[in-house]
C-alpha cells in the first residue's frame, strides 16, 4: 500500500483524514492521500506566496538549472512513477503506457527548461527606447485530471517555474498518488514552498473550486473536462485570475478515398485508442470515404484485434481497464445505444471489471450520441461518407475543436483540407502527436489558451511594457 503524504513549505502536514485510491485493474487499494481541507488549501497557497518573491527574483540561468535538474529527478526516478501510475490510472507499463508517459513527462520537462522569453525591444531611436518584459503573475493554481497524472503535472508545473511563479497542484482524487510522489521527488531539488501537491476526494470540500476563487491564486491552468472548465472560468472572474483552460473535445478524423487502407490502420487504430480513448486529443469520430470505407473497417478490424489488454502490471498488456466506474458507465451505455443502430464490427459488450474491449461501430451517423459525444474510452464510431464535402461538414459540426486529422495519400491536398477544420490542431496521416514545440489548445468549446512552445511558456507571464 502506498501511503501517501504531502508537505508544506517544507513541514509535512499531518493530515488526519485519508482516502483510497482505487487500482481499476483489479478494484483492489492502490494506496492512500490526505484528505486535505480548505484549511490546508490556505497554508499551501499561503507557502507558496511567500516562496514567490525569492523564485521570481532568481535569475533566468538559475531558474533554467533547477528545471534542468527537476528534469533529471523526473528520469533518475521514472520507473516508481512510472508503477504508481500503473497501480492508479490503470494504464499498462508497456505500450503507449505508464513508461511512455513518463518518457514524455521527461521529454517536456527537458524542452521547457530550455525555452526563454527574452526581453523584446519594440522600438529604439530617437523618439524613445520601448521594450516588452515578461513578468511572472505569482501563485498559479494546477488542476489535473485523471488521464495523464505525471504528464499533465508537467505541463502545467514546468512552465510556471520556468517563468519564475510558485504552483499548488491539485490532481484528480482518482489518481492522487504518482503526483504527490512526483512533486516530493521536484521538492528535492527546488526551495521550499514553490510547488506544493495537495489532495482532496472533493467531498469533504471541493479544492478545485476553492482554488478559482482563491484570492491569492492568480492563475489557474486546469486540464479536465469542459462542465469544470466553465465553472472555473465564471469563478475565477472575481479575481481576475489568468486561465489556461485544456477541455474536453471530440476529435474527428477524416479518410480521403486515396488512402492505402492497410498502411494506414495502425495509425487510425492509435490515435483513437491511446490510453484506451481516455486521452483528450484522441480521434472519437471516424469520416471514411465509401470508396475506401469497408476497406479501412476491415483492416482496421484486423489491427484491433490482435491489442493484448489486461492488468497493466502485466508486462504483456498493451490496453489496460477504463479508469473508473463512472466513465466507464457511460462508456457502455454510449456504446450499447450505437450498437443498437449501427454495426459491431469489434467488441461492443462490457468485459469483467472495468475491463472494455476495444471497439469499432460502422453504420453511425452525426445525431448519434456515440458520434456527438466525448466517450473518452476504448470505442470508435466510423460514419461512411459520400464525398469529401460532407465529411469536412460532419467533422466541424460540433461544439469542440481540440484535434482533427486527415488521412491522405496527396499530402498537398490533405493540408489545405486540414485548414478548414475548425480545431486547435491538425494531423495529416496520424492523430494526437502533440510535441512539446508545437502550441496545443482547443478552439470553440474546448478551451482557452494553449499549452507548451513559448506561447504556452507566455501564458504564465504578465507583459510589462517600458517607456524610456
Ligand atoms: P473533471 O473536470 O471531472 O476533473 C478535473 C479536475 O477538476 C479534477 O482534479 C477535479 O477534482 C477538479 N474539479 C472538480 N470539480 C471542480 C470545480 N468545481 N472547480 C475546479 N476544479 C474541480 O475531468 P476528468 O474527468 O478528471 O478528466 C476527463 C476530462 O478531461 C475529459 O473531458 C477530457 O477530454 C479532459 N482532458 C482534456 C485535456 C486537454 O488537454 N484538453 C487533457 C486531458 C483530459
């Protein structure tokens, strides 16, 4: 059992209340958190103000060292992160799981530390020297969902350092544990009170929404899904908070008819099922043209079922369970309803536990709540289509706009059809490979703001412009 403990400003905090963290691959406890209150929410945000003045007064090289050595603390210990994410999250150690997560974690932990936002001199001559300064805003508040628990902490955790503010992160009271052991190990090597972890079940008081409305908080970059997104957006005017908010989505992919079928199955198989559909940018909603559609349906078939999936502990799985209870009732009900109307041509029935087998469903059309709603889970909704046209028509009727791609062997023409989908991001000939170079963020109702590159890196910073 993982008993897990948090610190502030370098005290452990005694916290008398615990909760169970639940392994999803077998039901049984993965460990415990503190169940902490608004009480330690206060002593978390008050450390972490009072870290922030020494941190922002440290230099650019200074700063860039300690995430340089946060990246280093991320590598030495990524293989116990990398169980703990297993025990908790469910996903398996091998594939696109727990080691890959961490391998990711690293790789943009490693990136951020080396961008900067140099200061910009916007005019300079006889009229007068004008130049942008990028200051940092203060405490910034972190709240993670439950899909990515080390990843996501990175990305919100790396940027706001790098920028000199100090960070009280709050993860999912459903994965609580690899994030508290990620931070401890962060703490090792950085002053106390920059980044505090604090972890709630959200019954006994809800810290997410406690920290919008944090006086003393002056960013929240949340992760999660678009209901808490908004209610963190109406919250956080009060105190004019900055926001980066990374929601839900419900990404289309879109097959021209000149693809190769069973070149592209595996990348079609991927960007759908990485992480077991519980990843924010993973193709929900699959456009096939009918020259290629049964096809693609074929040897897309033929792909998913030879994906071992099993407890993620086991070095064989490569698909784990669905994370929890909740999410994986509505995973089935979405589900049970497509199969009704459309055609099973993988999976399609609850297996034991929280186990879900991959699943493909043809015969389905915009309408269909499997089509228009987030599944976030191990099932893919094909839609056949007559012509290019309607398919673009299909993919950019809806609320969200994280990711889409196009699937295409004239890559000329598959990017110009790439511009006219209405989302943050477009792949040609794969889906999801967001890199820690490349802005990230959705469009409409999937967020605001992005993440990583030195737009993501600006989000954390306040210009200041001076006139001399
Ligand atoms: P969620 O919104 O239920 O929870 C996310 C976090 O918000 C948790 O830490 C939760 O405790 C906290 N929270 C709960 N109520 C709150 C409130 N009133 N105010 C502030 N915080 C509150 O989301 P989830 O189920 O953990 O994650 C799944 C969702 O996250 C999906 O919709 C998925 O698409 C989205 N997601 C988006 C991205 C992205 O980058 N766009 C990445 C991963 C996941």
């Amino acid at each position: 059992m993982n008993e897990m403990n948090f610190t502030v400003g370098g005290a452990p905090v005694d916290v008398a209340d615990r909760f169970t963290v639940i392994n999803p691959s077998t039901g049984d406890a993965a460990g415990t958190a503190p169940n902490a209150g608004l009480e330690e929410l206060d002593r978390a945000v008050a450390a972490a103000a009072a870290a922030f003045p020494e941190w922002a007064a440290k230099s650019d090289a200074e700063r860039q060292e300690a995430c340089r050595a946060v990246t280093a603390k991320l590598q030495e210990n990524a293989e116990e992160l990398a169980r703990l994410i297993t025990l908790e999250q469910g996903k398996p150690l091998n594939g696109l799981g727990s080691r890959w997560e961490m391998g990711g974690a690293a790789a943009w932990a490693g990136y951020t530390a080396e961008l900067s936002l140099p200061e910009k001199v916007l005019q300079d001559n006889d009229e007068g020297r004008v130049t942008l300064r990028r200051k940092p805003l203060g405490v910034v508040g972190s709240i993670t969902p439950w899909n990515f628990p080390v990843m996501i902490a990175v990305w919100h955790i790396l940027p706001a350092l790098r920028t000199g503010n100090t960070v009280v992160i709050k993860p999912s009271p459903l994965t609580p544990l690899a994030t508290l052991r990620a931070v401890e190990i962060m703490n090792e090597v950085l002053p106390k009170g920059v980044v505090t972890c604090i972890t709630s079940d959200d019954r006994k008081a809800n810290i997410g929404a406690a920290m919008a409305a944090h006086p003393k908080i002056r960013k929240i970059v949340f992760t999660g899904s678009c209901g808490t997104g908004q209610k963190i957006m109406a919250t956080a005017s009060d105190t004019m908070k900055r926001l980066t908010l990374e929601m839900g989505g419900n990404d289309a992919g879109i097959v021209l008819p000149d693809v190769d079928p069973e070149a592209i199955a595996e990348g079609l198989f991927w960007g759908a099922f990485i992480n077991n559909g519980q990843t924010c940018a993973a193709m929900k909603r699959l456009y096939v043209h009918a020259d290629v559609h049964d096809a693609v349906c074929e040897a897309l078939v033929a792909f998913a079922s030879n994906i071992p999936v099993g407890d993620g502990l086991d070095e064989t799985s490569i698909l784990g369970p669905v994370q929890n209870e909740a999410q994986f009732d509505k995973l089935s009900t979405l589900v049970s309803r497509a199969a009704a109307k459309g055609k099973v041509l993988l999976g399609g029935k609850p297996g034991e536990g929280l186990f879900f087998p991959p699943t493909l469903i043809a015969g389905l059309d915009n309408g269909d709540a499997l089509v228009d709603e987030e599944q976030f889970g191990p099932a893919l909704a094909i839609i056949r289509c007559e012509s290019v046209e309607e398919m673009l028509e299909k993919a950019n009727a809806s609320p969200y706009g994280l990711g889409g791609s196009v699937w295409s062997s004239d890559i000329s023409a598959a990017r110009e059809l790439a511009a006219r989908m209405d989302c943050g991001s477009v792949w040609i000939n794969k889906h999801g490979a967001i890199q820690p170079n490349a802005p990230f963020g959705g469009v409409k109702s999937s967020g605001l703001g992005v993440e990583f590159g030195e737009e993501g890196l600006a989000e954390y910073t306040d210009i200041q412009v001076i006139f001399s």
